[in-house]
C-alpha cells in the first residue's frame, strides 16, 4: 500500500452516548496536504487520533502503510503537533525539537543542526538556549511544531497548531509545514479553526457527525 493510511467508514461513539461522528472516508498520501475543520465538539481531536493510530474507533477500518524499512516501527514515522503542548519546561529549547530525532537514534550533533535550522524557520532561533518553561504559548507552539517537523517524520499530525498565534506567525508556521519541496515534505493533516490554514492545504474537509465534506 503505497498511501499512509486510510479510513474507511469510521465512526464512533463514547460509552452509551449518541454517535459522535459516522461514515468518515479519507485517505493520506505521501507529501498530501489535508485540512480538517468543524465545530468545537464534533470530534476532531478524537478522529486525528484514529489516524494517528493511538486509538481505535469503534467503527470502520483505519488502515496504515507497512514500515518502510525493515525493523522500522509502524508508528515511528508519525510526529504529533498537540494542542495541550508536550514540551519538557526544564529542558532547552534546542534539547526539545532535536530530543525525537536523538531518541530515534540520529547522532547529537546532526540532529542538534537540523533543530537549529527549522527552529530558524520558524522565527524561534533566538530562544535555543533557553529553557521550555519560561516561554509563550505561541513559542511553544512553535516549538512544538519545529519538533515536529525536525525528526523528517512521513506524516505530521497538528491539532490546532495555529491557535495561539498572530497573523504574521501563523503564515510562518504553514510556510515551514506545508511549503517544502517534495520528495522531503511529510504529508501533514491540520485540524484548524483558521480558514487561511485550511485553504493553504491541499484538500480541505468539515467533519460533520455524517461523515467529511470536501469543500
Ligand atoms: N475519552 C473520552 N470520553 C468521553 N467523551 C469524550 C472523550 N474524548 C472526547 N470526548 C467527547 O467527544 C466529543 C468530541 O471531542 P473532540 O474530538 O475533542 O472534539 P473536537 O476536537 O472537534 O472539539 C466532545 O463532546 C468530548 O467531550
Ligand atoms: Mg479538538
């Protein structure tokens, strides 16, 4: 299977609750672009984490692409840009968006370089050095996105990555997500609730509680 994943007539419900959202057909290519927009409460976190494959509705199929390369996790190739934020506060910045890429075996100093550059792309190179803590919720937003974008993962999963930020931020942080050139740009998949996100995307849906509507 050459696309990362596909859903296939999902849907859910939690506990004994009325269903949430049914019917959702969509499938990620390599470097595909996708938005996902929608009311508060519609559902959105909850189907980027079926995608994400760290949950599993209770309908339909959700499907992911095999490991590219022998011995490679299936899941390891997915970077999460979340909306609560997953910085370590007593950790550098620096250490924050190189830490995925080290855990994943790359060597310190090449994964230190390739934080220092997204991190310049994304406005925060002055903050390198400074612990996670003490910073903005648009800078860590930022940073979390640098995490994201730092360990070359195939597909990028953001879940509000826009909300705390401005204008002028905000056509950064799409630039540094969706702007670089194929074959090295991961496929990303935006939850957002800013229309100039969503139009920047290839593909834009409204998840409804019947299933995504393309706009
Ligand atoms: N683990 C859970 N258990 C019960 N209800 C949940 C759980 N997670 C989310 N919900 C409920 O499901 C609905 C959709 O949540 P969510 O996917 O976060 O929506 P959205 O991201 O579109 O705002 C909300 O009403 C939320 O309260
Ligand atoms: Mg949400």
């Amino acid at each position: 299977m050459t696309d990362l994943v596909s859903c296939i007539d999902v849907g859910h419900r939690f506990g004994s609750r009325r269903e949430l959202f049914g019917g959702v057909d969509l499938t990620i290519g390599r470097h595909d672009s996708v938005a996902i927009t929608g009311p508060s409460g519609v559902g959105k976190s909850t189907l980027l984490s079926f995608i994400g494959g760290i949950a599993s509705p209770d309908l339909g199929v959700v499907r992911h692409s095999q490991p590219a390369r022998k011995g490679e996790e299936r899941l390891s190739s997915i970077a999460w840009v979340l909306q609560t934020g997953n910085v370590l506060g007593n950790r550098s910045v620096l250490s924050n968006i190189a830490l995925p890429a080290v855990l994943a075996g790359q060597a310190r100093g090449v994964a230190a370089s390739r934080a220092e550059a997204v991190a310049s792309q994304l406005g925060i190179d002055s903050l390198l050095n400074n612990r996670a803590r003490t910073l903005s919720g648009g800078e860590l937003q930022r940073v979390s996105i640098a995490r994201s974008l730092a360990s070359s993962p195939d597909l990028i999963l953001a879940d509000e990555p826009t909300g705390q930020l401005d204008t002028t931020t905000s056509e950064t942080v799409v630039e540094a997500l969706l702007g670089a050139s194929s074959p090295h740009r991961p496929a990303v998949v935006v939850v957002t609730h800013d229309l100039r996100v969503a139009q920047a995307c290839e593909r834009h849906y409204e998840l409804t509680s019947t299933g995504l509507q393309q706009w």
